[in-house]
C-alpha cells in the first residue's frame, strides 16, 4: 500500500467524521436552548487539550503528514480560541488540501529519510513516520474528540465514529 493511500483517505474520511460530530454538538445545543460555544472549551481532564486544539490538532497532524511526505506546502491556519464554524471550515480547507494532493508525489517516499525539527536532529523513514507518529497523532486528537463530545452528551456511536466503509458486491 502507498503512503498515499496510508494517509489521504482515511485523514479525509476521519476529518468529515469529526465535521458531521461538530455539527451533531450544534444541533444538540440548539434543541438544548444553549450556546454551542460552550462546546469548544470542553476537555476531558484539566491538563488536556479543549475540543478547540483538539480539533486544530488533528487537521494540523492530518495536513502537515501529507504536506512532509508529498514535499509541498500546508495551508497554514491560526490557531487559538474558534468558534464550532471556524472549526468546521478548518476541517473543509484542509479536506480541499488533501483532495488536491497528486497520489504520485508520494510514490518512491517509504524509505526516504524524513528530517524534521521537531526530531532535533534525528530522522525516520516517511514510512516509519507515517506509521508510528503521524497516523498514531492524527488519531488520537480524533478520539479525543470524540470522547470530549460524547462525554458532553453528543449522541454519537461507534458508527458515527468509523463512518462509511466501501462496498463491494461479491462475483458469484
């Protein structure tokens, strides 16, 4: 499998995911009679991470693994305090970024040597980064996404979660 298809699927299909669950906490502060902001702020213990960076946090990890790997520039984004729409345009334009990526700019990566400077001064294969760092970040901040908006009383299950999955029918 290419690095291409380790990446730019799923981080696409997981960012419309997390789109539809901000637009699940909107609906359930606007039948609730409060304001959906209050949801940004949200964390699931005082040391981590609100819904806000969450969020930031898995389009950043999502952008920025592609951008490594395919040697073209991330769209840059602000980061700080965002309301449920800002959020939910971040996750748009980095979904536009990720649909314009040519499958062909990742052909050849896997065992490159990836040099970053949050690394300091230490490498790993694209392919070992993908794997063991950039995959492991991105989901991670989706969870606890996930959790932060479920555990506000967001009705989501593990459907809403995996989303939609490629069906095939079977030749007899």
């Amino acid at each position: 499998m290419s690095l291409y298809d380790e990446t730019v699927p799923h981080f696409s299909q997981m960012l419309d995911n997390v789109d539809r669950w901000l637009q699940a906490a909107a609906t359930v502060a606007e039948e609730g009679g409060f304001d959906a902001e209050n949801f940004t702020t949200l964390r699931l213990a005082p040391d981590q991470f609100d819904l806000t960076r969450q969020v930031q946090s898995a389009c950043d990890a999502a952008k920025l693994a592609c951008a490594r790997v395919s040697g073209v520039d991330a769209p840059k984004h602000a980061d700080g305090p965002a309301t449920l729409a800002e959020l939910r345009a971040r996750i748009a334009d980095v979904r536009t970024f990720l649909g314009g990526l040519d499958a062909a700019r990742f052909e050849g990566k896997d065992e490159q040597i990836l040099r970053p400077a949050f690394l300091k001064g230490m490498g790993a294969t694209f392919q070992n980064y993908v794997r063991q760092f950039a995959l492991p970040n991105f989901y991670f901040h989706v969870n606890m996404t996930y959790a932060i908006l479920r555990g506000a009383g967001v009705k989501l299950g593990k459907r809403d979660y995996i989303g939609h999955m490629t069906l095939v029918k079977p030749e007899a």
